[in-house]
C-alpha cells in the first residue's frame, strides 16, 4: 500500500472498530509539546504525581517508547451527556462525579476496541502496531491536535469542532509510514469562559494548567488530605470536575454519546453524599465495580465524600459524620472532623474537646483545629 492507500484503510478500520473519527499524524517529528511538559514538570505543577517526573523521557517523544514508530493514529469516542453537567452543583446533598466516570470504565472499553482496530490493520498490511490509552507514558491531546482532531483550548483539553470537549482519546503507534492529516488550529479566540469558570483558579494563563489546585486532581490522583483552601470551593464535586469541560461554547456541536457503556448509571448520578460517607470496604468495590472510581479506594473516595458534605453545612447530616470519626483511616477521620465542623459546630466542639485527651487522634486534630479554609 502506498501512504496514502495505508492511511485511508487505517482510518476506515478504525470506524468499523466502533470508533467516532480517527486521525493519522508523524510520530517521529520533534514537537513544542515536549518543551511544554518538561516546564511543566520542571515548575512542580504536577504535584504529587510522581510518576510524570519518574516517565518524563519516555513521554516526551513517541518514538522514546519505540523508536520504530512512523506514524500514529489517534483515533476518538464520544462521550456527549444528554444532561447538563453544572446542573448537579446546585443539589448540594448529592454527589457530583465526572460525566466520564458515570458508568464503565473508559479505558476498557477504548482498549478493547483499539486492539481489535490494531490486529484488524496488522492483518492488512503486515506493519508492526502498539496501542495506548492514557495509563501509557505518552501525550494524547498534543497528538490528537497535531492529527487534526482539534486544538488544545485554554483549559489544556482537547476541543474538537464536531465533538466539542467530550471525545475519548487512543493511540496506535505503527512502524507503517501513513499518509499524516493536517494539525487542526485554535479556535478559542478571545473566549475565557473555561478559564472564568474554575473553582480554584488553576489556570495561572491560557493553556497553563497547575495541577495541584485542579479538582480532578485533588479528588483523583491526590492521596493525602485535601488542602483547606480547596476543599470550600470543591463543593459537591467528589470525583473529577467537568466545568472548564462544560461550559465550553463549542459543546453546541456535540452530539449525545450512543455508546451505552458511556450512558450514565442512575446511582452515580446525584447520589446522597450521606449514603456514599456510610460505605465500608466491600460496599465501596460492590458500588463501583467496573468503574473507573473504584481505583482511588475506599479510603480516597469517602474523603471527598465528607469534604462535600460539610459543604452542605446542613446539621441534619451529622449522624452521618459521627461514626467516621473513629474510622481506621486517618485521612477519613481528618476529613469527618473537618465535615463535622462545617455542618454542627457544637457537637464539633464537644467532640473536639473529649478526643483532645485521646493520644491516638492527636494527629487527626492538629489538621483541622483551629483552621478554618
């Protein structure tokens, strides 16, 4: 096959494989990309993900993962709610999660399809293939931009014309030389609605992001206690954030995802924070199961939970705070003192004042007494 007959045959298997739209772009060219991450990483925005630092190499160029790499293909799935994703931030006794961890786990469903995308063009053409989704050390979004998907918008994600911000990414890396589609270019213009819109302001310019004040972050990738200046403006939000993604103007484009493994679960959407404070261990992975959440762990999730709950500041709540102050967790017993606080003041001080005398939960005390976000 010629180039371009390769790239063509590519894009249509990719469409059979159940993809919405698939894009072909170098992936042996030097890029600004790299330059971007390595200032990124240098600045400690990435916060405590260590694992950006510890991969950074690998994941500047593509061709650092395998270096017989030609070409890549990028290929997108929609995931467009039929809903407004800002409506749940005014129900403040339910939980907001992110509308991609409303149901399966994306990268499950995006790995299979890739893989059978990839033996089906493997078969075709004889070429050597690798595919990624984004638990691999390479940069998608600048990859998806270069191919012509669509430009990465002041908020830093992807935003596509036809698709606006809800679109899944997967790469297949081949060692075939593809016919590259153009690099799409900005259309933001002089919009900041995503910029505007954030909670904790962590966008210190247009396309900068500082991942240590993002909530996706501090909900996600975050393992200790949430620190006390965010966690009044995380509001209900108790897994990931979709305002920057949401109020983007382009989304008017977007089509309504036909995916049903992406159709929202009736129980992640606007469960009672009070009912998901109350799940143990087991219960925890029973509710998730093949859901992306499950990987924070119990411990993580019941954090935010609470972090949530006192944002209520509702007193009705506080039976559901009280058993958490004696759970074996310290970041849960941290984040109940704080919850506890925030929605009774009273009981707060009379806990405070008897648990004062208990060695064991000193620490506990010493994050959130006499500190207020």
């Amino acid at each position: 096959m010629t180039p371009v007959e390769a790239a063509s045959t590519c894009k249509a298997l990719a469409l059979d494989a159940g993809f919405t739209v698939a894009r072909v772009t170098r992936a042996d060219e030097a890029w600004d990309a790299s330059d971007r991450l390595r200032t990124f990483v240098g600045e400690g925005r990435h916060g405590t993900m260590a694992w950006m630092e510890e991969t950074l190499e690998r994941r500047v160029q593509p061709t650092a993962m395998w270096p017989d790499a030609k070409s890549a293909v990028v290929v997108g799935l929609d995931y467009g709610p039929d809903v407004d994703p800002l409506a749940i931030l005014e129900r403040k006794d339910e939980a907001a999660i992110s509308v991609y961890a409303q149901n399966k786990d994306y990268h499950n469903v995006l790995k299979k399809r890739l893989k059978r995308f990839a033996g089906a063009f493997h078969r075709q053409t004889g070429a050597e293939v690798k595919v990624f989704v984004d638990t691999a050390p390479l940069m998608e979004k600048p990859l998806a931009e270069k191919a012509g998907l669509g430009w990465q918008g002041k908020h830093t994600n992807l935003v596509s014309r036809e698709h606006g911000s809800w679109l899944f990414l997967g790469v297949m890396l081949t060692a075939a030389e593809l016919d590259p589609d153009a690099p799409d270019s900005d259309h933001c213009g002089s919009c900041t609605a995503c910029l505007d819109i954030c909670p904790t302001k962590a966008f210190p310019a247009p396309y900068q992001i500082d991942a240590r004040r993002c909530i996706s972050y501090l909900t996600i990738e975050h393992k200790g206690p949430i620190p006390l200046q965010f966690r009044q403006p995380m509001g209900n939000r108790i897994y990931g954030c979709d305002d920057c993604l949401a109020v983007c103007p382009w989304n008017k484009f977007a089509r309504v995802t036909e995916e049903t493994a992406f159709h929202p679960r009736p129980e992640l959407t606007g469960p009672k924070l009070a009912e998901l404070c109350a799940l143990d261990n087991d219960g925890f992975r029973a509710y998730f199961r093949g859901s992306a959440i499950k990987r924070i762990g119990r411990d993580r999730f019941v954090r935010n939970a609470l972090i949530a709950l006192g944002n209520t500041e509702d007193s009705a709540l506080t039976d559901a705070v009280l058993p958490l102050l004696d759970d074996e967790s310290a970041l849960v017993r941290g984040a109940a003192a704080w919850a506890l606080e925030r929605v009774n003041s009273v009981r707060f001080h009379a806990e405070r004042s008897e648990r004062l005398s208990v060695e064991t939960d000193a620490d506990v005390i010493a994050e959130w007494s006499d500190k207020r976000a």
